[in-house]
C-alpha cells in the first residue's frame, strides 16, 4: 500500500494541472536570491477579497504580479515582486501581471497580461489563468491583453518581445523563430 501512495504522490506533484510547464529562464543572481515567497494563493473570492483589502489605495491602482504554479493555483504578489519568488522558483502554468477592480462587493481581473520576462510564457498559457480564476468563483476577462509573444534569438541568445509580427531579434536583428522557444536559460 506504501509503494502504491508514494506513486500517487510522486504523480501528483511531477504531472501540471493541464498545459506546458514553463522553467524560470530569467537571470541566474533573481533566483539565487531565494527571497521568502511573497505570495498568496487565491483559493477564494473571499481570499482574493481579504488580501487586496488589505493593499494600500495606490498599490491597488497598479497590476499585480501573478503565476499559477503546477497544480494550477493562483499566486498572486504585490507589484514589484519576481515572479520567481512569487512561484518560489519552481515551474509555472503561466505568469504575468493581473489587474483587479472591485465590482460592487466582489472583486474581478479586470486585465491580464502574460507579461513576464523571468518565465516568458505563450499566449497559449491563458487557459491555465483562467481555470484558477474560475475555480477561485473570480470573474476575469476572455483572455490577456495584451499577450505578449517571447522569442530567444538563435544567434545572440536574447529574449525578444515581437511586436507587430516582426520576428527579429531587437538586439542582433537576426530573425527569431515563429513557434515558442525558450525553454531553458542559455548556457
């Protein structure tokens, strides 16, 4: 019976909720830090209610930043935190920034963006954000906005943002691929 568990439980933490599972990709001394993770985990509008309560009025003007982490929970952490540490540097669903407005009592995502150079995720990382939202019972919007599209140039090894369908490292101007290609940090 032990042997069968420790299957299940090494299952379960090895398999992600649904989608690809995106490495941090971001700067080596960022994750090194190994700062306490700031975050929250919204299993609730009550908890997402508490914890931005609890913000300071201008923090709440601002877009938090977010990640859902392999078991498709959603963590979320004021501002200016990494989204390694917000994710406690492990792989995520996706990540990004997240803004919220209150809507008579409740709380809503009023914005989502997948705007994250530590993790780059694709656009087609949007259905993880919006399974943890829906499980939460939070409204959010149809998908990002804007959604961010990452490339690694093949040449110098930087990470692009393409803008308007230009496939061109902003760094070299070598052309960067068409499909997602940041899976590991260069060596």
């Amino acid at each position: 019976m032990r042997s069968i568990s420790l299957a299940i439980r090494h299952t379960l933490t090895v398999m992600p909720a649904a989608g690809r599972l995106y490495p941090y990709v971001g700067p080596r001394e960022l994750r090194a830090s190994r700062r306490e993770p700031s975050a929250i985990t919204v299993t609730s509008r009550a908890v997402l209610a508490a914890w931005l309560d609890g913000r300071a009025r201008d923090e709440l003007a601002e877009p938090f930043t977010f990640t859902v982490n392999a078991g498709g929970d959603l963590l979320l952490a004021p501002r200016r935190s990494e989204h390694v540490h917000c994710a406690g540097g492990r792989a995520v669903l996706a990540a990004g920034e997240i803004t919220f407005s209150q809507d008579g009592q409740a709380w809503r995502a009023v914005a989502v963006t997948n705007h994250s150079t530590g993790y780059c995720p694709a656009p087609e990382s949007w259905p993880a954000v919006a399974a943890a939202l829906d499980r939460a019972g939070i409204a959010h919007p149809d998908g990002y906005d804007p959604a961010v599209v990452f490339r690694r140039c093949p040449g110098c090894q930087a990470i692009n943002i393409v803008r308007d369908e230009h496939f061109a490292c902003a760094i070299c101007d070598g052309p960067v691929p068409r499909e997602w290609n940041i899976s590991q940090a260069p060596s």
